[in-house]
C-alpha cells in the first residue's frame, strides 16, 4: 500500500465517471513505481489541476522538478511531444516522459502566474508567447478541425428552446462549418489553452507556458481563453468600464501584439464560447464545476457578444 496520500481533489474525480474511478484507484501505487523507477524523492504537497496529479520532487542529484501524472484522454496524449518539440522554448522544458503512463518530468517553475498580473499587461505577454509556441505542426496531432466538425453536430442538436440565443447558436454552426473546409483551420501546433493560470514564472526566461492541450490548428484559435478567464474582473462595477470595452480590450491586447487576423480570431472566439455553453449544457449532474451553470452560460454569450458589437 502506498504511503502518499492524494489530495483531496484527487480523490474527488473518482466521482466523475467509472474511468476516472479506475485512474484514481491506480494512481497511488503508479506514483510510487514512477518515484522508484526515475529514483526521484517527493519535495512539497501534491498538487492538482483539473485532470491531473502533479508533484514537486527532486533528482538524486537534488535538481527540482516536478512529476505531472495526467488522466488517459484525447488532450494529455501529445503533451510531452509539443514540449520535447519546443525545447523549453516559450515553454516548460521537459525532462522525460512516459507516454504510456502519461508520466511527465518537467522543470520546476516558480509559483508566480499571470493571475496576479494586470489583464492587457498579461494579454501582451501571452501575444508574446503566441509566436514562440506557433510552429508547424507535429504529424502525429489530431486535427482542430475534427473537432470542430464534431462540436457543429452538438451544436445544431440543442433543441431551439433552449438557453443560447438562436442566432448565435446558427452562426456558430456556420462558422464552424467554414472553418472545418479551410485547409487554413490546420498544420499549426498551437497550445489549445493558454490563459492566466497556464503562464508561470521561470528563471530562465521572464513567463513559460505549461500544461498545453496541442492540436494541429489555427493560430487565431488560441485568444478566446484569455477573455473567458478572470471575467468576473471584467463583470465588476469596481473596474471603471464597460465589461463590453474589457473584453475588447483584451482581444484587441492580443490580436494586435500577435499580429493574428482580427476577423479570424473573432470568429473563433464566437465558435469556442458557444461551444462552451453547448458543452456546459450537456454535463451530467454529477460533474461540478467551479461556476454555476446560469452565470456560466450568461458569460460565454457576453463574449460572443463583446467580440462582435
């Protein structure tokens, strides 16, 4: 029996199917095979995201690292490829890996993310990362595009009753559909999910990105994290504007200093908040989530809106 003990928001996904029952079930006894094999001792508390284990540890040559152990889905596969590929270049550098076990070594990181950085400034730092993690793609990615694909079917199922706006709900089947027909919705390597929480601070350079769910796709895809994350300051009365002008003050952060299409990146922003909404409308009853579903889904159609007006 292992003697580590999972936190508990760990233990805590064993509620959200039989599968992840099974990967929580396992996970104790596959750290301590891992801690064996790479001869690595555990170096602070365990700590979590939302789909797996991660644990500070260090080298017997006392180098610090960190052992992220991931729940087996479609968007952890390729993790360790994008970062062996990028070369800790606008990224977290990896150490070694497990495919298999899903099993990565990757360099420490301070604690410090862009959460606590002013949104347009944080804006500005990811445009910034944006053209060191755009490179072409690996061949072994799925395409953005089969997925897009897939979500335009979900979306055209919601019943016309129900909580999205029907307009825009029919625009981003269009949308979609357009870009699955563009050759121009693929063959870039881009993160899939580079926000405030997913920038950590480094010694070797400023800011690197971690956790990527890499997709081979359009580099125009990657903003719409950034105006979904931290809303609850653009919603504020505190923040002196319009959560209509916040929003579009970070689009226009980040399309501009990325240099991307402004047309695109708006499209896409439209697609992946109604997909959003579609998706959150589909969780079962037992997958919680961390915001309740009424204001989640008034949020992803306020900057659908934002993007647009």
């Amino acid at each position: 029996m292992s003697a580590h003990k999972l936190p508990d928001g760990v233990l805590g996904m064993a509620r959200r199917s039989p599968d992840w029952a099974d990967w929580v079930d396992r996970l104790p006894a596959l750290l301590d095979g891992l801690l064996e094999e790479w001869q690595l001792s555990i170096d602070g508390w365990m700590m979590h995201g939302f789909v797996a284990l991660v644990v500070p540890v260090r080298s017997p040559g006392g180098r610090a690292a960190v052992l992220k152990v991931s729940f087996p889905d479609d968007e952890s596969e390729h993790e360790h490829l994008a970062l062996q590929h990028w070369g800790g270049t606008g990224a977290v550098r990896l150490l070694r890996a497990d495919p298999h076990q899903r099993a990565m070594l990757l360099e420490r990181l301070h604690p410090e993310r862009l959460d606590a950085t002013g949104d347009l400034e944080a804006c500005e730092i990811v445009a910034g990362l944006y053209g060191l993690l755009h490179v072409p793609a690996l061949p072994q990615l799925r395409l953005l595009t089969s997925y897009v694909d897939r979500w335009a079917g979900e979306l055209g199922d919601l019943p016309r009753n129900s909580s999205l706006p029907r307009r825009l709900v029919e625009q981003a089947i269009s949308l979609s559909r357009d870009f699955v027909a563009d050759p121009a919705s693929t063959g870039t390597m881009i993160h899939g999910d580079l926000h405030y929480e997913n920038v950590m601070a480094a010694d070797r350079e400023p800011w690197l990105a971690i956790d990527p769910k890499p997709i081979s796709g359009d580099p125009n895809y990657e903003v719409a994290p950034m105006l979904w994350n931290r809303f609850d300051e653009l919603a504020s009365s505190t923040s002196g504007q319009s959560l209509r002008d916040g929003v579009r003050g970070r689009f226009h952060a980040l399309v501009d200093h990325a240099g991307l299409d402004e047309h695109r990146a708006r499209d896409w922003v439209v697609v992946r908040m109604l997909n959003n909404a579609c998706w959150r409308l589909q969780d079962p009853p037992e997958v919680k989530r961390l915001t309740a579903t009424d204001d989640y889904l008034t949020m992803c159609i306020a900057v659908a809106k934002a993007v647009q007006d």
